[in-house]
C-alpha cells in the first residue's frame, strides 16, 4: 500500500518508469520486493493500478 500511495502522489516521480519505450502513460514503480504497473490518466487527474507484484525468491512473483 505504501508503493501505491506513493505512486498516486507522483505518477512520474523519480522512482517510476515507463513500461514500454514508446507509450508515455503506461509505468511500473518498485519499492523494496513490489512492484506497480499503472497508466496515468492526464485528462481524468487520475493513476489506475493495472497490477500489482510481489517478489518472493522462493516462488518467482505473486500476484497481490
């Protein structure tokens, strides 16, 4: 809940990046073992959490 937080106060803060190289509104964050993909919506001043990762070295990602 913190990485979405902090994502829903900076959409293209420093700790983001663009998810793909030609598509400016689709990003992923981390923080520690999560991981967020959002697409920010300029027009709505709104960030929809598309997905959201947990890394566990023993499983590989979980969805959460």
């Amino acid at each position: 809940m913190r990485l979405a937080g902090r994502v829903a106060k900076d959409p293209h803060g420093p700790d983001t990046h663009r998810s793909f190289a030609n598509c400016g509104l689709t990003r992923s964050s981390w923080l520690d073992s999560a991981i967020v993909h959002h697409i920010v919506v300029p027009s709505r001043n709104a960030v929809l959490i598309i997905e959201a990762d947990m890394y566990d070295h023993t499983r590989g990602f979980d969805l959460i």
